[in-house]
C-alpha cells in the first residue's frame, strides 16, 4: 500500500530543505553485504595471524581445512576492519575463533564493549569468561528474559546484524543470516539502543532481590 504517514512527512521535510537522494545527514558507506550460514569449513588461522601481526608463511596451519573464504572469514575480516571501536550485543558467545579476534583488536587499542545474556554466558565453551579475563568490559542481563539480541557496531560506522548467534554450532550447523550495513540510518539505532542497555545493565544499576520464585 501506500507509504507511511511518517515516511509522508519525512519525505516533505527532505524535500523543504532542499535535500537530494544524497542529504548530506544521511552518511552512506559501501553497499550492504549478506552472510549466510552455516559457513563452509574454512581455516581462518592465516587471517587471524595476520590480523595479529604475525607472520603466516613462516608456520602454515596444520590443518586440513581448506584456506577459502566462508562466511565466518567474511565476519572476521568485518570485525577486523574495527579501528576504534567496538560494541557487541550476543546473547551467546563460544566461538573461539571470534573470540580471538575480538581480543585481538582489545590488544590492538580498539575500545571493546560487549553486553550479553547471563543465563548463557556461564555455559562450558562460553568466550565470556576469556574476554573479561583479557580486560574486556563486558555487561551482562539480570532479567528473567533473554538478552536475545545478535548484533555489533564496528567504529560507530558498521552495522553486522542478524540471526547468528557466535558459536561454533551455529557458524558450522545453522541456517542463518547476517547484515552487514554501513548506512547511519540503521546504525545509530543500535548504537542508541546498545547504550541504553549497557547503562541498564551497569552492576551499579542491579536490583538485589531473589529472582529464583520460578
Ligand atoms: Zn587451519
């Protein structure tokens, strides 16, 4: 049907001030890229390593998988493109590769933030405990609810959202999706909406009464 009342409105006001297709408000990076999953087997060591400063050809990876580009080697290589900050919103969190390179880019000076779920993150293989050992801030829900959200903002610039949890069963056995956007319309939402959680889950915020009246 017909557009929206909002949009309407929106559309008029872009079109009493002037503005064209390309408003300069509207920042737009390069065009949208999709992730599906699961991602074919793929040895993500060599980008790892490089991104770690290391020197690859010296001591290949022993193992059998072939060096190719996957979905997970794309996601890597997205987060890797982080300069200067990083905001991760999971509710879960095991992939151990992921895991590297987000302390990988903690070491590397970028600004690391993560929020996830409490009920997850104390589960074996959960990267959690790691991140924070490493120095990473990480807050957690204290809700009886999920914190269901998948999503991170590269350098206030990258949305990658989605339906992919970061682990290692769903990387290699779920059908799932990722965006990955760079256009500020759709990434200032998530950043509003990461710092709005982030301080409502600030320990200083925590509510001390017993939840277990299941
Ligand atoms: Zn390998």
């Amino acid at each position: 049907g017909g557009g929206f009342p909002q949009e309407t409105s929106r559309h008029k006001g872009a079109r009493l001030l002037g503005a064209t297709a390309h408003a300069p408000g509207r920042q737009r990076g390069r065009r949208p890229r999709v992730l599906f999953f699961p991602s074919r087997p793929s040895c993500t060591e060599a980008l790892l390593a490089e991104a770690a400063g290391l020197r690859t050809t010296a001591r290949p990876c022993p193992c059998p998988l072939p060096r190719v580009d996957s979905s997970l080697s794309r996601l890597l290589r997205h987060l890797l493109s982080a300069r200067r900050s990083l905001e991760i919103c999971l509710f879960a969190f095991s992939s151990p590769q992921l895991g590297r390179a987000v302390q990988l880019l903690h070491r590397r000076g970028v600004r690391v933030r993560v929020v996830t779920d409490a009920q997850y993150m104390g589960l074996p293989g959960s990267q959690i405990g790691l991140l924070r050992h490493a120095g990473i801030q990480v807050r957690h829900d204290q809700e009886d609810g999920y914190m269901h959200h998948k999503f991170a903002v590269v350098d206030r610039r990258m949305l990658i959202t989605g339906s992919l949890n970061w682990t290692t069963q769903a990387i290699q056995n779920n059908r799932e999706n990722v965006l990955v956007v760079e256009d500020a319309e759709y990434v200032k939402p998530f950043l509003d909406e990461f710092e709005r959680i982030w301080e409502e889950y600030n320990p200083i915020n925590y509510r001390f009464f017993s939840k277990d009246d299941k």
